[in-house]
C-alpha cells in the first residue's frame, strides 16, 4: 500500500515530465506526422533532456555535498563519544581515589 502512495506521489510530482513523454509518444506513433513534426518535437526533446541532465547535475553535486558533511559529522561523534569514554573512565577512577581518600582520612 505505500508503494502504491509513494508512485502516486512521484507521478504527481513529475506530472509535467511524464505529460511531455506522453506527448513525444504520441507524435512518434502517429503516422500523419510530418517530419517537420517530428523534428520539432525532437528538437523539444533534446532541450527537455539537458533540462533534466542539469538538474540531474545539480541534484548530485547538493547530495555529494550532503554526503561529505554527514561523514564529517559522524567523524565528529565519533570523536566525541571516545572523549566521552576515556572522560567516564577518569571519573571512574577519580572516585576510586577518592573513596580510597575517604577511608584513609576516617580513621
């Protein structure tokens, strides 16, 4: 049932495109068309095609720049998260000190 949403949704989203194929179909299939026709709509084609390479372009370069950032960001955490472990470790140890500290003094 989700799949069924989500092509919904990217039909919806793309509607514009698919209305375009739809229609370069139609003009390939169509046995009255003259080449003039033809030749128009391939020419519509190829400028709709590096409309979408472009965005295609661009959609890559924001996901590698997305990509790198969340890998510097998991290099982050993982930083922080050993610094937290050696500080819990020192705590640790600290309040052995202490508690060795505490009974040394109460006697």
């Amino acid at each position: 049932m989700v799949d069924n949403r989500r092509v919904d949704k990217t039909k919806e989203v793309f509607s514009k495109e698919y209305d375009k194929l739809d229609h370069y179909a139609s003009i390939l299939e169509n046995k009255d068309a003259s080449s003039e026709d033809v030749l128009q709509a391939f020419k519509s084609l190829i400028k709709d095609y590096e409309s979408l390479l472009s965005d295609a372009v661009k959609i890559t370069r924001i996901g590698d720049v997305s990509q790198y950032k969340l890998l510097k960001a998991k290099e982050k955490i993982e930083d922080l998260n050993t610094k937290l472990v050696e500080s819990e470790r020192n705590v640790r140890e600290l309040n052995t000190i202490l508690m060795f500290y505490i009974k040394a003094t109460d006697k």
